[in-house]
C-alpha cells in the first residue's frame, strides 16, 4: 500500500470537484455542505495551498427551484434550468467564503476553450493563475447554457481532471456521496468492499465502476475512473471519496487513508504535453509497428517514416494525430512534422531516403519525442 504522504507532502496546489448529489438536498442546495467546504477550503488556503473548486449543482439546484420532479430529456429544457440554478449557486458560494474574508470567481468553460486553440488554453489558464496570485478561489463550471454536443466536456469529473491538467496541480480529489470506489454499488449490496488504492486502471476496474451510476449528477463511477485515467497518467494522484466527511480536505491533505486512492503512473507531465496528450482534437491517425510501438513507449523515441503502417484523416503539418497499434490500442497523440500526403508517400522509409521521396527533407522524425505524448491504454 503507497504512502500517501510521499505524494502529499509536495502538494501547493490542489482541484477539488464537488458533486451533485453532495451539493443538493430535497430542499435544493446543501447549504450546511456549502458552508463546510468553504470552511475547509480557507483552512487549506491559511496553510498556504492553492484551491480551485469545481462545482456541480447548477442544473440539479435548478431543476429544485423550478420543482421539477426529474430532469427533462430535450436539451434546451436543461440548458435553461442550468441558467436558473447556476446564479444561485455562485450566490451561495459567495456567502460562504465571505465567512472567512475570501472572494470567489465564477469560470464557465465549454469544451472549446481548452480545445480549439493552444491561444484559449493558455488565456485560461493565465486568468486562473491570476486569480489564484490574488488568493481568489475559482468556482467552474461547466458552461450548461450554451454548451452543444460537440463541445461537452460530459461531466465535470472530466471537466475536474482537464483542470488538474490545465493548472498542473498536484492533487485531484473528487467528492462525491459514497466513501470511493467498492467493488460493487455500496447503495443496493451489502457484501462490496472498498478497494482502497488502485495503481492500473483496467478492463476489471472499468467494468466494476460501470455498475456503480450516478444519481442527480450526469457522472457516474465509470466517468470518476476515466478523469482518474487522465489525470495519473500526467503524474497527478487522485481521491474518490464522500463530500460528507467531517474535514475530509484536510484529511486527505495530511495523507489519511481515506477514499479510494489512484496512484499516478509517471512522474508530473509538463503543461505543454497535457495539452497536447489531452487537449486538442486529432486530425487523424498514424498506425504503427510493434518495433515503432515499442520505441515509443519503453524507450521514449521519436516516431520514424520507418515504424508506420498506415495513415488515416487529411491533416497539416504542426497538426495533432493519434498513434494507434495494430491491434488498435491508443499509444500517443502527438504533433506531426510532415502533412498526412507526405506521410503517406513515406510509409516505411529509412531516413535517408526521405529526401529523395519529397524532394527534400526538413526533419527525420515525423513526430518528435517532445511534441508527442504517451497514452494510460498503451498495451505493450
């Protein structure tokens, strides 16, 4: 069993996701747990942490205030009963951090802002360092209102982990209303455990999380274990427990084997490889050979013309692409030096002879290990 205080002794800036059904009761929000997260989160900001909060609750707050029974299926129903919950919460947010002298800020993203342009990630994440440097706790959420299909982030466990990402923290820890991920639905069984440390994030993993639904949030366990694949794969630790535990930020700040424990698999991943790993939309693919496969992964190697098998999509050069397997597993995305035409006219190449293929050669590598980042799913 790992020694949580070796990750959390080194811990400055941490993301706090808060869900739903943590947030809101039969009576709408939660007040009592708005006010205790305020309390603990001013505690951790006194002890000179960083805290970013993303929050749920706006549309199950809403749908509360309206008296709706359950949440409606047609999307612009649910986009406006966002718009109404979403003032309330921020209101309430607001009351209770003033308790203790600190202001909030309310960030609403869609998708896009993290994923359009590398010019929107990084105004993000300067307006979020900013307010931190002014001891401000941002409050984000997603932005229900506007927000289409094609730019979701899904759910805030996914938004919480593309955060962690964003600002490089060193700490995710997802709040929820059970007490981490058990080996069965602990609501409807009696006989599951709690698995307290999960080092690999598997088949068998998935399969238990996705017994396990959520309530009131879109979020079940499976989207909780997935924004976990993301964010220990970049070398940044992650807790599942329950929101309702008396002091549990500060808890689990000093190391307490509360929860369910993921331990990251590498050490911290820079800003820029996130983004690339993480961020952008690829283009296209790039299917490799088992020798180009290993290079990559064991070894860290630049991708050759030579470990190419085949070229999927229509993409430019600087464009993020997908390095797949033969057997189809996800290796790494990276950023390619040569158009999918050219890549094409080079599969398997030495390279020596790209010159002669092109007509000139500006890189031997198609993707540089430094613009390239390795993926959890990889199968070696």
């Amino acid at each position: 069993m790992t020694n949580r205080r070796q990750f959390f002794n080194q811990v400055r800036r941490l993301v706090v996701k808060v869900g739903s059904n943590v947030l809101t009761c039969d009576q709408g929000l939660n007040l009592p747990v708005i006010y205790e997260l305020s309390r603990q989160i001013s505690g951790l900001m006194d002890a000179g942490l960083e805290v970013i909060l993303v929050s749920s609750g706006a549309m199950a707050a809403g749908q509360k205030k309206i008296g709706l029974a359950q949440r409606p299926s047609e999307i612009p129903k649910r986009q406006a009963i966002a718009a109404v919950g979403q003032p309330g919460l921020m209101l309430e947010y607001e009351k209770a951090f003033a308790v203790y002298n600190i202001k909030v800020a309310q960030i609403l993203l869609t998708g896009d802002d993290l994923t359009a342009s590398r010019e929107r990630y990084l105004n993000a994440r300067n307006t979020l360092n900013t307010l931190l440097s002014w001891k401000i706790v941002p409050v984000i959420n997603e932005n229900d209102t506007v927000v289409v299909e094609e730019i979701k982030f899904g759910d805030n466990d996914n938004l919480s982990a593309m955060i962690s990402l964003l600002m490089n923290s060193d700490l995710l820890i997802n709040l929820t209303d059970i007490d981490g991920l058990y080996t069965g639905d602990p609501r409807t069984h009696k006989d599951v455990e709690l698995i307290a440390e999960v080092d690999v994030i598997d088949e068998k993993i998935e399969a238990i999380a996705g017994d396990i639904p959520g309530a009131l949030g879109t979020g079940g366990m499976l989207s909780k274990i997935r924004a976990a694949a993301k964010v220990i794969n970049a070398g940044i630790p992650m807790i599942i427990t329950s929101g309702r535990e008396p002091d549990i930020l500060k808890k689990l700040v000093a190391g307490d084997p509360i929860g369910t424990f993921f331990v990251p698999t590498r050490e911290k991943l820079s800003s820029r490889k996130c983004w690339i790993g993480y961020n952008i939309k690829p283009k296209g693919t790039l299917r490799i050979d088992k020798g180009a496969v290993s290079a990559i992964a064991a070894h860290g190697k630049s991708l050759l013309p030579g470990g190419i098998l085949a070229v999927t999509g229509d993409f430019g050069i600087g464009d993020a692409v997908e390095l797949l397997s033969e057997g189809n597993a996800r290796i790494a995305v990276g950023l390619v030096n040569y158009s999918a035409g050219d890549i094409r006219k080079i599969i398997g190449c030495r390279t020596d002879q790209i010159d002669a293929c092109l007509g000139g050669k500006s890189y031997d590598e198609v993707i540089h290990r430094d613009n390239m980042t390795i993926l959890t799913d990889c199968n070696l």
